[in-house]
C-alpha cells in the first residue's frame, strides 16, 4: 500500500485491467499516471490461471487523507475479493467512506472473477456440423446495500458481444436498488427494499447460435463495485454465479439426449457444471481487484 500526498493533480483515468471492457458498466477508475505518482492509496491487480481452478485474491486498504482541509479529516476503509473456475465466478467489494464529500475525491473498490470454457456438443440425435442454439442457465445469489453499489454478470460466446445476464444498481439512498435481467424477463427469487438488494435466484441467457460438433467458446463473469460516499457500501456476491443449465435446441426444437466435453476437462451436462479439481491448460480464469482513495486538485473531470 501506499499512502496519498495532500494533494494530486492526475487528470486522466482509465480503466484498472483491461478485462474490465468485457463490463459495460462502471468500475473504479484508475490514472493512467500511477497511484503513487498521483498520491492515492491502495492497489489493484489481476491474477490469471489456465487451470479449472478455482482461483482467488483479495485485496484491503485502510487510509485517512485530505487533513489539511478545513475541517480536516476523510477516511477510507475498504476491501475486494473474487474467485473463478471453470462453470462459476464470485466476487465482493465493501468500502466505507466518511468525512466530506466532493468531485474531487477519488475512492472505492471493484472486483471480478470470469472463467471463460471451450465446449463441445454432440447427440446422436442431431446431424453434425449443423446449426443449432444453447440457451444457459446461471444461479446467482447475493446482496447488496447502501450507495454507490453495482453488480453486473455477462456472459459471450464465440466473438459474439457482451451480454448482460443480471445487474443490480443503488444509486442514491433512501430508493429501492434498479435490477434487471439481460433477456427482460421478471428477475425471481430476489427482494429488492428501501437501500437493499439481496436473494437467489436462476437466470436465463438469450438462445445463442452454435455448430454441433464444433467448439463454442464460452466467457462468463461477475462484476462488484462499491464507491460510497460518506456512508457504507456492501456488495457480497462472493458465493459465487454458477452454471446450472444447459438446453441445446436443432432446428428449434429441443435435444435431451446430448453430451458435452469441455476444454478443461470439467464435466457439463444439462444440470450445467460439475467441477473437479484437475487442472488443464485448455480454460482460462481471472480475478481482478481494485481499491483506493485520495483527494487533491484535479484538474479535469474522470
């Protein structure tokens, strides 16, 4: 860790990995300069594996900065962690924030884990090398509560774009969490109130083109983020979002008797995943952490 100077003048942010692209949403930027040229505490890193996993990291920062200031005094007390392996990601952000707030300070902490699996299909039933469609199902569980959280799941395949499977946002306190699923579909087994957001529950994909017989790659992960300001931000979907279905459909019609062979070795079936931990250099996972605070005079807005 490294502790802030009264001041910093960096003016452009960017992105902390560059995994994060694969998040439509907000994550906690960084300057392009470097935290400790530009007086800001904390960390952040990307831990990467070819194996089935799983993996996972965490990260922590507990500062105090801006005590020149009248009235002096702002604290940051923060933490993220995540985790990954072939067919399930997790991962959670907290931070706390008290003292005055204002557009210029910088602070807050982002995590996120993705896997991304080959995958193979093929039924006696089905012609290979004809087209077909999978439709997945992820159970996510978790909460959130207090302002400036976020949590977002996607999923890709092939070089198709990111999708949004599931996000849940508190913008402002005193509001009920904005939560929807990608496809539009009625988000179940979730209790969104006043400042909170929590529950489990199974979500459906769109149905996504593939060739039967031929491998389809499949990239799924989670993104948490937590930037309060002067309250306490809680995003805890560490348990993980977990592959627990997979329908396959030629010429739109359902196929029950299938098999799947990943590139890890993992086993797939119609239930989704069922991990063991042997690992492969055929899947790759990530997690990714960010945490820090600062304030100071910048000259330009993020």
């Amino acid at each position: 860790m490294v502790g802030p100077s009264p001041g910093f003048s960096c003016a452009t942010f960017g992105q902390a990995t560059p995994a994060l692209s694969f998040f439509i949403n907000a994550s906690v930027a960084v300057p392009t300069d470097g935290l400790a040229p530009c007086g800001i505490a904390g960390s952040y890193r990307t831990t990467t594996a070819a194996t089935a996993g799983p993996i996972s990291d965490t990260l922590s920062l507990n500062t105090s900065f801006n005590t020149i200031s009248d009235p002096p005094g702002n604290t940051f007390v923060g933490s993220a962690s995540a985790n990954a392996q072939s067919g399930s990601v997790g991962a959670e952000a907290h931070g706390t924030f008290t003292g005055t707030s204002n557009g210029l300070i910088v602070e807050g902490t982002t995590s996120y884990g993705m896997f991304n699996e080959s995958l193979t299909a093929s039924s006696p039933n089905v012609t290979l090398n004809s087209p077909g469609t999978v439709r997945l199902t992820f159970t996510v569980n978790g909460n959130l509560s207090g302002r400036g959280t976020d949590v977002e799941f996607n999923y890709s395949l092939d070089s198709g774009p990111s999708i949004i499977l599931m996000r849940a946002q508190q913008g402002s306190p005193g509001s009920v969490p904005f939560a929807i699923t990608g496809t539009g579909a009625p988000l179940t087994g979730f209790t969104a109130a006043i400042d909170s957001f929590s529950g489990s529950g199974a979500i459906d994909t769109f149905d996504m083109p593939f060739t039967w017989g031929s491998a389809f790659d499949l990239k799924f992960g989670v993104l948490a983020v937590a930037q309060p300001a002067a309250n306490t931000a809680d995003v805890d979907f560490f348990s993980t979002a977990t592959l627990t279905g997979i329908q396959l459909f030629s010429n739109g019609q359902p196929v029950t008797n299938f098999t799947l062979v990943s590139g890890s070795g993992t086993p797939y079936d119609a239930n989704g995943v069922h991990p063991v931990p042997e690992p492969s250099i055929s899947a790759s996972l990530a997690v990714g952490l960010a945490v820090i605070a600062a304030a100071g005079n910048l000259r330009a807005a993020r």
